[in-house]
C-alpha cells in the first residue's frame, strides 16, 4: 500500500546524533503549547519528545539543568499524566531556541511522553481529516 507523502507535519521523526537513537518530535500549534517553571522563569514549549523538549528564551546558558513539573494534557487519558524530571539545556541554536533533554526521566514517565505524543498526532490526523473533507 502507498502513502501519500504530507507537505509538513507536526510530528517527525529525529535523530540524535549522540546516541543513534529514533524519537517522535511532536511541535506544539503555538496557542497549544505547555507551559513550565525553568529556573524560575516561566517558558512556552515549542516541541516535545521522549528524550526532551525545546523552548525560545534568551536568559539562559548551555548546560543550565532544573527540576521541572508538568502535566500532559493526554487526550481521554484517565491516569495521572504529571511528570517531574531534571532537564538540562544541551544547545542554544542563533535564534535563542534552547535543546533540552530529560536526565533522570523513568521508562514509566517516557511511556507517559509517547502515549501523549501518540494521542496529540491522532488528534491532529483527526482535524486534518476533517479539513481536508470540508467542502
């Protein structure tokens, strides 16, 4: 079966260098995306992924790291969908985004990051499907 290849997509996949490893990228609609608490400052993710997060803000330097809380906002998800990891920025690119990654993140809390990632690209499969219908 063929597919029909999408002109851009919210969900993609990456790869880190580091460690070889695959991890669904999920970018936040900018009216949707979580905030948090970074070393006191509260910031607006850009994109999320079992491995990290990415966020804009020109305050902070490479290798700053925080405990930081969160809840996903998972769709029809009856559970506690809170999470508390260490993050650490890894890169700062020149227009001040900010890479992290998740230290000390359990396999049950990076479960939790895919179920989200997973149910965020059914729910925007859904919206597309219906736009694309629309007359």
């Amino acid at each position: 079966m063929f597919w029909k290849k999408k002109k851009h997509s919210d969900t993609e996949l990456i790869l880190d260098s580091g460690n070889k490893r695959d991890a669904y990228r999920y970018t936040f609609n900018p009216h949707e995306a979580l905030e948090l608490q970074f070393k006191g400052r509260t910031i607006r993710l850009i994109n999320i992924s079992a491995m990290g997060f990415a966020f804009k803000h020109t305050e902070f330097r490479k290798n700053d790291s925080d405990q930081v809380r969160f809840e996903l906002p998972i769709p029809n998800y009856p559970g506690v969908s809170e999470l508390s990891v260490r993050v650490r920025i890894l890169s700062i690119d020149s227009h001040s985004i900010c890479r992290c990654v998740f230290e000390n993140c359990t396999a049950a809390q990076q479960d939790l990051i895919h179920k989200y990632l997973l149910e965020m690209q059914k729910k925007d499969l859904r919206q597309q499907k219906g736009h694309d219908s629309a007359p």
